[in-house]
C-alpha cells in the first residue's frame, strides 16, 4: 500500500522551486524518491536550492527562468527534455501578486499578475501534455491555488481573479487530458508563512486576526503544503483528476 505514495524513478519539473512552498515540494518530491528539475529566476538561491534537493539522494537539474517571460516558455521546456529525457510530473508553483484597491490597480499590474499566474501556467501544462500525448506516456500535473480560489479579501482583485482561474484551468484540463492519463489537480494553501506573504505576517493585527480565525490557531509553513503536493503526484491519486483540495488549518471551514 505504502508503495502507492512513493515517486522512484519519476522525474518532477517544480517552477518557483529556489524558496518557500516550491522548495518544500521540491524537498519532498525527492524525499518520495524521484529526480526533479528546479526552475526559478534567481541563479544564486537555485543554486542553494540545488544543494538543499540534492541531499535527499536523487538527481537535480536547475534551469533559470523568469516564469513572466510567457515566450521563452516553450524553449524552456525543450531544454528540460534534452537534459531529463522528459517529465513525470509537473508542480506549477511560480506566481506573485499586486495589491492595492481594485479602483486603484493599473492594467499593468493587472496583467502582470494574470500573465504569471495563470497564462504562464497553461504554456506549462500546454508544453507538458503535448509531450506526454506524443509520448503515449501519462503524467500528472499539480496546480496552487489558493483559499483566493474560494473567497476573497479586500486589496487583491488581481491574485483573486488569477487563483479562481487557476480552479477552474485545472478541471477544464483534466477533463481535456483524461482520455491521455494526464491528471490535473490543484491545491490551495491557508496562510502560509513565505516571502510573499511578508507584508500579512509582519502585520501585527493581521498576524492575530489569522491565528483567531484559522481554527488550528497558526499560519501554515511550506512542509505542511509538500505532502498533499506528493500524494497528487504519486499512483495513489490515479483516480482524482479535476479537484482542489485546500490545506488551510480549517480555515474555510467556519465560513
């Protein structure tokens, strides 16, 4: 049984890999016994992130991309073919926010955020199941949402509209690509401690109103995402394509 969860001899294509959540799931997709590819925009923190993933005992490959450069994507996967000989499992993890008042966002900020949130994951997955179609070969992608893919706050229309995209993206694909044995999942974290959520948890009065409402009384850390992150990815889920699944210390669930 316990067979199901392990990823031996798999290869995992993590984006946002060099810190936080993607880091996490890095770790543990290596932990679970696979190869994985490490993709973010910053040389010197992949390079550490390389070192980190590698201990675990399993092959890493690093590959510096700016997921907002939507155009290079398609050269940058043909890169990771050549050096991995082709994918397993993707994790789309990359993505960023603007925040400020709705009458206040600028179109640029706007697309900036739907851009690398949610177009730059379709050219990932679009990359992905085209090789795996062409292959005959299945795979799994696991996408993050968020609790934004469920309910909102005040001062984050963009990540909110991009994370209910990346819901409905997910089951839109899954229905596509079942024929194919590509699942398509996704996840939504909880408020998670990370350098994207800086501004929330240094908030003194945010930091509190978070820990009352969440009813676990505590912001999440990036290993309580990386499980869920292995269970979608491994032969364990063969049969859940199209769903979310919110790791949020209960946090919907007093809603």
């Amino acid at each position: 049984m316990m067979s199901n969860f392990r990823l031996d001899d798999k290869r995992v294509l993590v984006t946002g890999a060099s810190n936080g959540i993607g880091l996490a799931i890095a770790r543990a997709m290596a932990e679970a016994g696979a190869d994985v590819v490490l993709v973010a925009r910053g040389q010197t923190r992949l390079d550490k992130a390389r070192e980190y993933v590698g201990t675990a005992g399993h092959k890493v490959w690093r590959f510096t991309h700016d997921m907002a450069d939507i155009d290079g994507i398609a050269a940058l996967y043909e890169k990771i073919l050549a050096a991995t000989g082709g994918i397993d499992i993707l994790v789309n993890n990359a993505g960023g926010t603007r925040r400020g008042p709705a009458e206040s966002i600028s179109t640029e900020d706007w697309d900036f955020v739907l851009d690398l949130n949610v177009k730059s994951v379709f050219a990932m997955c679009q990359a992905f199941a085209r090789e795996r179609i062409a292959a005959q070969k299945p795979g799994k992608i696991v996408n993050i949402a968020s609790l934004m893919s469920e309910t909102v706050r005040e001062n984050n229309a963009p990540y909110a509209a991009s994370k209910g995209a990346i819901r409905q993206l997910t089951k839109a694909l899954a229905v596509d690509w079942a024929r194919y044995n590509i699942n398509v999942n996704c996840f939504g974290p909880g408020y998670i401690h990370t350098d994207l959520t800086r501004p929330l948890w240094e908030d003194d009065a945010f930091d509190a109103w978070i820990k009352k409402r969440t009813p676990m009384g505590r912001w999440g850390t990036p290993e309580d995402l990386a499980p869920t992150a292995v269970f979608l990815a491994s032969p364990a889920a063969d049969f859940i394509t199209g769903q979310i699944f919110f790791v949020d210390g209960g946090f919907l669930s007093t809603f």
